[in-house]
C-alpha cells in the first residue's frame, strides 16, 4: 500500500473532473494502486452526487424527452474504453496508464541520456510535461527546480530525495520553490511518471549547460 | 443482490436506485421517464451552471441520460447513489464534449488493481456502512465551507473568481478552502 499520497485536492479535483488529462493520468494510475484514496475519491463523487440533488432544475427544451425516447433502441454507446482484454499488456503499468502507451514500455520513443531515459506522453499539449522516466539503479537525476509543480509516481523500483523514499504507487510532490536531487534506489530500473506543469529548470552548474539539451 | 438476508436488509436501495435497478433488469421504459424527470433537469442546470450554454447543456443532458439507459447494469447501489452514478456520467460527458479531454479512469476489472480488502462481495455490508458514512460526513461540513468546496471544484473557478463573487479577501477564500478541504479529510480518516 502506497505512503505518498496525492493532495487531497488533487483527489477533489480528480472526482469533480476539474484536473487536466495529464494530472488525471497520474492520479487515476495512483487509484488503481491505492485502495484508500479509492474511498476518497468515492466520498468525493458523493459530494458531486449531493450537488446534483440540491441543484435547481433547470428549464428543458420541449422535446428533450421525445428525443431521447426515440434514441433508447438504436445507437449503441460507443465504448470509453479500448476494447483491449484488462490482461493484456504489461502489468507493472495499471490502466489507465497502460493504454496511454498501447499496453507495453517498448512502444515509447525513448531517449537515452546517461543513466535515465525519458519518452513523452501526450506531446499535444503544450501547459503540461508528461513523462516516463526509465532511471537506472542509483542514478542521481540532475538537481533541478521548476517554474511549476512536479509530481511523480513510481512504477517500479524507488528512488529517495530530501522529503522521502518513494516505491510502486508513491507520489513525490515538488513544489516550484524547492530545488531537490531524487537518487534512484539500488537493484531494479526506477519506471516512473512525471508530470509538470511548466519546464524544468536544472540548476546545478553542468545541469545548465544541459539544460538546452535535456528540455529538448 | 447477495442471498445473505442481513446484507439485502441493510443494503437497501434508495427510490431512485430502484428506479435504475428496474432499467437495468427489465428495461423498464416508465422507471426511465421517472428518473429523465428529476435528473434531467438537475443535470442540465449544473451544467449550466459550469458554463455550457443553454442547448449545448440540453443536448449533453440527453447524451447523459442516454447513457444512463445504456449502461444501467453497470450502477451497483451498493456502491454509489443513483445521483452520483449519474454525477459521473454527467463529468465523464462534460470533459468529453466540452474540454475535448480524454478521462483517464483506472479499470476495476484490471489485474493490477490493488485490491481493497471491502472489494470482497462477503463484506457487502461494510461497503454499505462506508457509503452511509460517506454521506454523514460531507453533510456535517458547514455551508459555508461546502459551498467554497462546490465553487473551487465542482464549477472550476479560480481562487480570484469567487473572492470578486463572494467579496470576500482572496487570502479568506483560500485559508476556508484549506479548512474545508481539511475537515473533510479528516471526516473520512475518521470512518477507516
Ligand atoms: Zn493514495
């Protein structure tokens, strides 16, 4: 069972459907790994459940009903899901993370640096950083601050920086103001997912110089 | 429905439960029109409320009950109210149409699911129990604060939005905020 948690206002953002795809990525891989924010998140709906019992109801157009009526039988629902069997794949990634990258690490385009490898996911959008990272045991991920937050989820291995020791399921939360220097545990490759919410900004003296580099 | 007598009785479904449950098994057509009646109208107005002109949230709102219809066998009133069964339908819809977002959902049938120890349909009763101190806890939470709850999370807007609507300080706005969020934190740390 994970120790590092989301905040709870990630996880009222998440159940009230405010968060942006990237975040929501993180927490709900988090979900299928942590049974207690789980709850969380249902008491959370519940009080989305609560606002649609209290709200005012509104005005319909005269022929809302007829309208649906008329469709009950025919269009089938177009399924949200992908088809794909919930087997499928590999398993050390929970879905939904694991359909975001078509079931398997080696459909990334990785790229290689040193001892960690970074592949992007969700390169549409432009507001967030979305990434998996393939650290390899005892790495020291270059010492960095952010412009925004960084939020992190382990997948396999742990890796350790000032605030903690994070494993599977673990979400390491690294606010703009702190500059810190995540060391990846010994044994097996730290897999992890990171979000943030604006560019990195690596601060350690051949960190600049990479800089240009490693944003890419 | 378990065949253990205890877990029928004390997992009692609600009126509108019940009329999703009668969609569900029998396809009931009169128990639709009953539930399109009083939540038609309530999701329409809360997606209103969040922004969505007035056919946009007409048309989304049939979307939504369509779904219900469609997918009814998959609400389990041991789990959740009807109203927020269909407060989900209602986010999943509005991310889809309006913010044109993908909704990462994590799948309970997936075999990486860390299994919680209620998941186990034995201990029905005490997923029941949890569901009605669900509620217990997020009416105790002051009006006052569940409604800079509902404004923060629910209608998206800003710190800075609701202190201009509120006229209230910005740091008020979000120093209740933290408290609110707090309470009802510890609320459900309080039912584990
Ligand atoms: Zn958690």
């Amino acid at each position: 069972m994970p120790h590092h948690h989301p905040s709870e206002e990630m996880l009222l953002g998440y159940a009230a459907g405010s968060t942006s795809e990237p975040l929501s990525l993180l927490i709900a891989t988090h979900l299928a790994l942590c049974p207690e924010c789980r709850r969380k998140v249902a008491a959370y709906e519940a009080l989305g459940g609560k606002e649609l019992e209290v709200e005012a109801p509104a005005m319909l157009s005269s022929d809302s009903l007829v309208s649906v009526l008329d469709r009950l039988d025919t269009a089938e629902e177009p399924a949200m899901a992908p088809p794909r069997p919930s087997a499928e794949g590999d398993l050390r990634l929970p879905r939904p993370l694991r359909d975001y990258v078509a079931g398997s690490l080696d459909s990334l385009d990785w790229h290689q640096r040193g001892g960690i490898a970074e592949a992007s996911l969700l390169t549409e959008r432009s507001d967030f950083k979305t990434r998996l990272m393939r650290i390899r045991p005892k790495t020291a991920i270059p010492e960095h601050s952010h412009h925004g937050s960084e939020y992190t989820l382990v997948l396999t291995g742990g890796f350790s920086d000032h605030t903690g020791h994070f494993l599977r399921g673990d979400v390491a939360i690294a606010d703009p103001a702190v500059q810190h220097r995540p060391i990846a545990d010994a044994g097996e490759d730290c897999v992890c997912l990171a979000v943030t919410d604006a560019p990195l900004r690596f601060t350690g003296t051949i960190a600049r110089l990479l800089s240009p580099l490693l944003q890419r | 429905m378990g065949s253990n007598a205890k877990v029928a009785s004390r997992a009692v479904p609600d009126e509108l439960s019940e009329l999703l449950i009668a969609v569900a098994v029998h396809r009931d057509r009169k128990a639709f029109i009953r539930l399109f009646e009083h939540f038609g109208p309530r999701v329409k107005s809360y997606l209103k409320r969040l922004g969505v002109n007035d056919s946009e949230a007409d048309d989304l709102m049939q979307e939504v009950m369509l779904t219900v219809w469609r997918r009814a066998e998959q609400f389990d009133h041991r789990k959740a109210r009807a109203s927020t069964w269909i407060f989900t339908i209602t986010r999943n819809k509005r991310i889809d149409a309006i913010r044109k977002e993908r909704r990462p959902e994590l799948d309970p049938n997936d075999p990486a699911l860390v299994p919680d120890r209620d998941d186990d349909p034995s201990e029905a009763v005490s997923a029941n129990e949890w569901r009605a101190a669900i509620r217990k806890a997020i009416d105790e939470v002051p009006e006052e604060q569940a409604r800079l709850l509902r404004m923060s999370f629910f209608e998206d807007k800003t710190h800075d939005v609701i202190a201009k609507e509120l006229d209230l300080p910005l740091g008020t706005v979000k120093s209740r905020i933290r408290l609110a969020v707090a309470k009802l934190r510890r609320s459900l740390e309080d039912l584990r």
